[in-house]
C-alpha cells in the first residue's frame, strides 16, 4: 500500500476541527491521504486513554470498551455511532465515512492502563461503535498490540466485528484464548445482494463474514452471529430472515442475535434521508414506527421478536450453547507476533451464551 502524508507543523485550515494547531495539540500526527482509499483522510493522533468507560444507565453487559478508531470507511447508512462524530465538529454524514481518526498509539497506552495495579480485569468489549477490524486495519496493524495488552493483563474481552480482518488476528486469538476468555460475534444482518451493496457499501459480503465465522468455529471458538440491525419493510420478511438463519447455522454460529433499527440522533437524519431516495413508499411507515424516538415502537419489536424467535428454531440455532471452561494457562506471546508464524491449540470458548433478546427500551406507540 502507498501511504502518503505530510507532518503537521504549522495551522492547517483543512485540518481536523479542534486540531489545526498542532504545537498546542500535541495528540495530533498527522493528516494522510491515499489512493487505496480514495476520498478519505486519516487523521492520526496520539491518544491519552484506550479504555472508555460504559455509562451504568446503557444497560450492555460490560463496563469498558476499546475504540482504536472514530469513524468507520464501512459506511453502513444506518450506523447507530455516526452521532460521535459530531463530538469533534465533523457530520455524522459523510464526514463519518471519510473523515477517520486513528488512535496510532493505542495498544501501547492501553497496555499501561491495564497493567496497573489498580485495574480489576473487567470485561473490555472491542467493536460497540466503530468497527476494530474495517479496512485501515490492514495497514494500521492496531488490533494486535490491543490483545496482546488485553490477555497479557488477564482480562478478559469480546470482539464484535463486521471485517474478515479478523481471520487475520485468529492465530493470536487462540494463544489469547488460553489464558482469557475470549468471545467473537460477527454482524451479518442482510441477506440481500443489491441491499447490502445500498446500505453497507464499504463492508465484506456477507459470504464473506460468514466464512470468517466457519474459520474461527474451526480453531474451537464459540462464535455468535448478529442480525443487527433489522430495517423494517426490508430486512424483516419471512423469506429474509429464512434465508440469513439458514446461512449463519450453515456457517457452524453457536449462537444467534437480532435487534431491530435503531435511530438515533445523527443517524436518523442520514438514514431518512437515503430511505426518502432509495424507498420513499416506507416514509410514512417510519414517522408512525419512530414517532416515539429512538427505538422502533414497541408492537413492532414484539412481533419481530416472535417472528426472529421461530425462525431460530426451524434451523436449530436455539440449540446451540457455548460451554463455559476455564482458562488457567498464563499469556505470553513468543517473541515478535507475526501471523503467518504464529501456532496455538484449540481455542476456549467464554461463559454460557443463550440465544441473544434484544434490549427492551422504553415503549413507544405507533
């Protein structure tokens, strides 16, 4: 890859907001630019922290996440996360897909943070806003560095992921895997040709994530599969959701998992606005749907509810269980990690996992 950039050293007016003066903000590298990704702009920092706290009143099952990136090139138009972005003056548009941060540094801060004495080995989940695993990855290299500090630290973690970059980073998973548990999830929610290249146009097929899914089964992880998000009057058909079960249970999941579209504040307006284009008929559809804010009203969850819960059944995936084991053995990564070197055993798998429900968030009405 051709990775061009030039050093910051004075104002730039096209540079990151906030960031245009780099001799008072030391965090700020550089700004690059590069054919591969034509149309997008990294902005590499220095960042102070790895680890961000989850607020309590969010309800997820963990306490702390790792974001090596803000902004995601997969371009999801439905991306839950595009609201962040406006936390640095940028959209949550375009400028979310092509306006990235990279945290270059993150592994080396994260493995400082996890290594004091006062860390108490938390769960840390990778991949709950902007993708650990999108295409920078492959020349960034962030992720290694960020399990290397994780599992040499004892604590345990999640990967959430729609990038077949993972399949990279499974030889360091399995020796990870030894000594923490160690739990992946791929998101692999529509089935649809023509849709997946309209409403995730920068992401692997979905052929693709699922066999990143039989490659990760292979080397004995337990791996769950998300139908996240479900669109409403696109993704929810019977025939839709038949389709993806009868794939994700091909593709050898343990478990399964399904949310219906959120839409929130950032999101929803890009959203919107690409459905008024693309599926205009829906529009009224979706004022009575989101009339109550975020989250899609209440009767609709129900039903999809039941219609995801009989699906799962007719193709066996609510059968399916992780089964908890312990991992005693203590992470220590034979010398420089590279993965066409790297061997391991059979991977363990993390604690009991049933059939994933969706959050119930407050009700609303049609």
């Amino acid at each position: 890859m051709r990775w061009s950039g030039q050093e910051l050293t004075a104002s730039d007016a096209g540079a990151l907001p906030g960031l245009a003066r780099p001799a008072a903000i030391p965090g700020l590298v550089r700004s690059v630019t590069t054919p591969e990704f034509a149309g997008v702009t990294f902005h590499e920092v220095l960042a102070r922290s790895a680890l961000n706290r989850v607020p309590a009143a969010s309800g997820v099952p963990f306490e702390w996440t790792v974001n090596p990136y803000r902004g995601c090139t997969h371009a999801c138009v439905y991306c839950f996360a595009r609201g962040t972005h406006r936390y640095l003056d940028l959209d949550s548009g375009a400028d979310f897909d092509r306006e990235l941060v990279v945290k270059v540094n993150v592994g080396e801060v994260l493995a400082r943070e996890v290594g004091r004495a006062s860390w108490t080995r938390a769960h840390v989940a990778l991949g709950t806003n902007t993708d650990p695993y999108q295409r920078a990855e492959g020349r960034y290299r962030l992720m290694p560095d960020v399990i290397v500090a994780l599992a040499g630290s004892g604590t345990p973690f999640s990967i959430l992921t729609k990038g077949t970059l993972l399949r990279r980073d499974l030889p360091l998973l399995v020796e990870a895997a030894q000594a923490v548990p160690v739990d992946l999830a791929v998101s692999c929610a529509i089935h649809d040709e023509g849709l997946h290249q309209a409403l995730e146009p920068g992401t692997p097929t979905p052929a693709a994530r699922l066999a990143t899914v039989r490659a990760a089964t292979d080397l004995g992880f337990d791996v769950g599969v998300y139908v996240m998000p479900v669109v409403p009057g696109l993704t929810d058909s019977a025939e839709h959701l038949d389709r993806a079960l009868a794939a994700i249970a091909e593709s050898g999941a343990s478990f399964v998992g399904h949310t219906a579209l959120h839409l929130r504040p950032g999101a929803r307006e890009w959203f919107l606005a690409w459905l008024g284009r693309e599926h205009p008929d829906l529009v009224p559809r979706y004022e009575r749907l989101y009339r109550g804010g975020s989250y899609v009203a209440r009767p609709y969850r129900d039903w999809l509810a039941d219609r995801f819960r009989e699906a799962v059944a007719r193709h066996g995936l609510d059968r399916r269980r992780t089964t908890p084991r312990p991992t005693t053995a203590r992470f220590a990564p034979r010398g420089t990690w590279r993965p066409e070197t790297w061997r391991g055993g059979a991977a363990r798998g993390g604690a009991a996992q049933d059939v994933v429900r969706e959050p119930v968030p407050e009700p609303t009405l049609f």
